[in-house]
C-alpha cells in the first residue's frame, strides 16, 4: 500500500485511461473504436500529442505557456500564404516554414523571459495576443490550401513521425544532462545555479524543443484539414494544461517530469470528448465531466501538508 500511494503519480494516469477505454467501450457498446470514429480520435490525439510533449519540456523547468495556440496558428497561416503565393512550391516545404516560424516566436518568447528575467505566464501570454493579432491582420479568413496537401495527410508518415518524435523527446527528456538539468532546474532551480548548471542555456533550449513540435504539428494539421482557419490553434493552451496534469505531471516541473504524463493525459481528454459525444452527451456537461477528472486527479496526485497543496 505504502509503495502504491508513492508511486500515485505514475500509477493513476494508466489507471485513469484504463478506466476511460472500459467505461466508454461498455456504454458505448463497442462503437466508439468504430473504424471511422477511431480515425477521428486518432487525428485530434495526434496534434495535441506533440504540442503537449513539447510544452512539457517548458512544464518541467517551471515555466508556463499560453501561447502555444497562437503560435501554432501564426505558423500554419503564414506558411499557408507563402505556399499559395510561390509557383510550383513543394508542400513539403511548408514544414520548415512552419517550423522556422513557430522558431522565431519561442525564441524571441524565450529571450524576453530569460533575460527580462519576467514570469512566463506574462510572456506567453502576450505572445498570444501578438500572434493572434497578426493573424487577424494579415488574413482574410480561412485559408483554402489545394488537394496535394493530402499527400502529408497519410497515416503510414505521420506515424513514423511521431515515433521518431517521442523517441527523441524520450531520449533527450530522460537520457540526456540537458533532461535532467532541465527537470533539475524545475525542482530547484538556485540548487541548480549552483551546481553549475547554465539555467539560461538549458531554458532556451526547452524553447527550441517545443518551437520544432509545434511546427511539425502546425504542418499535419494543414495536410488533414487542407485549409487554414483564423482562429486555428484557439484554445489549444488550456487543453495541453489539461493533458498534462492528467498524464500526472505537475504544472511546476521538477524530477518526476516526463513525456509519459502528455502522452497518457492527451489520450484520455479526446477518448473522453469523443465518447460522451458517441454516447449522446451534450458538450456542455462533457466539459463538466472533463472538470470533475481533472479535480480528481489533481486531488490524487499533488502533495499535500496541513496547510493545503503544495507547488508540486
């Protein structure tokens, strides 16, 4: 019992999408795993996987990101119109516009917070007006993009990019000193100082990391939905908060960080707004229930004194 309740944090999030699958696949008398709905929950998992994976690397250092709807937005915009004003342009090449432009905001939203030495929430936050503003300005609403996009929009690549992705994010989230400095820093970030750690390199560099996922996600997106909406990536912020802290990972960083906690926290969010739907509930009481389990896995898994909850 003693090992389970230490364990809680890593336990629960299986436990909870265990749950999820058996409960709505009862109710739903199998029909949610339906080939065609199955490709639905696929698609939506698919983008908030890598933007939570990437947020969780700025998560674990302690840092805060509101902007990364708006980024992912600005991204796939601008990419859409550089695309549609170039000549016989590969639509290849728009993942690297998307990645470089996704780059140049979290940088800038990187150098702003590192050296201005102000608290990410207000950083990512005004990113996030910035970016939707720009988006408004400069476009003219949706964004049509033509019929070879669909070549992107194939399950066999977008697979293998995502396991090549989570691989890596593994490998550097876990195997790696900039992981564990990164995670370090996010437990305690002056005892980091003061081993030697480079806090502002390693805090960066997180920067980089999710500036690439949110690229690569803005990319896919465009392929499967073969346009570009205004307000594409809107709330998006809310729910890799969401996914993350289902997955079991608190929103202050720290040691017990991982790329497991998006992972498992993404799945349960869209098994869970898929499966009320299939099941008849309204989107209004499935934000409530969305609520009651982020409560309760909250409750379960943030350490607690006498005086309420503690940071992590």
């Amino acid at each position: 019992m003693e090992l389970i309740k230490r364990n809680a944090r890593t336990i629960l999030p299986f436990v909870g999408l265990a749950a999820v699958i058996l409960i709505l696949l009862i109710i739903s008398g199998g029909s949610i795993f339906a080939p065609g709905n199955l490709n639905n929950i696929l698609d939506q998992s698919y983008t908030l996987i890598l933007l939570a994976v990437g947020c969780s690397f700025l998560y674990a250092h302690g840092g805060f990101d509101l902007a990364v709807g708006g980024i992912y937005g600005l991204s796939m915009m601008i990419s859409g119109m550089i695309f549609l004003s170039a000549s016989n342009m590969s639509i290849w090449l728009a993942l690297p516009l998307c990645i470089l432009v996704s780059l140049v905001c979290y940088i800038l939203m990187g150098i702003v917070t590192i050296k201005l030495q102000l608290p990410a929430f207000i950083t990512s936050l005004c990113m996030q007006f910035i970016c939707r503003g720009i988006v408004t300005t400069i476009s003219n609403g949706n964004i049509n993009l033509p019929s070879t996009f669909s070549a992107g929009d194939d399950w066999v690549i977008k697979i293998i990019v995502l396991v090549v992705l989570m691989v890596a994010a593994y490998i550097l989230f876990h195997k790696t000193p900039f992981g564990k400095y990164n995670r370090a820093i996010g437990e305690n970030a002056v005892a980091a100082r003061q081993s030697g750690i480079n806090i502002d390199r390693v805090r960066l560099l997180a920067y980089i990391i999710v500036a690439v996922l949110v690229g690569v996600a803005g990319f896919f997106a465009m392929c499967s939905a073969r346009t570009v909406a205004t307000l594409a990536g809107s709330g998006f912020e809310m729910d890799v908060i969401v996914a993350v802290v289902l997955g079991g990972m608190s929103l202050n960083g720290g040691m017990d960080s991982s790329v497991r906690a998006p992972i498992i926290g993404t799945l349960i969010v869209k098994l869970l707004e898929n499966g009320l739907v299939i099941i008849g509930v309204s989107s209004t009481w499935s934000d409530f229930v969305i609520g009651v389990v982020f409560l309760f896995v909250i409750l379960f898994t943030y350490k607690r004194n006498k005086s309420g909850f503690l940071p992590r």
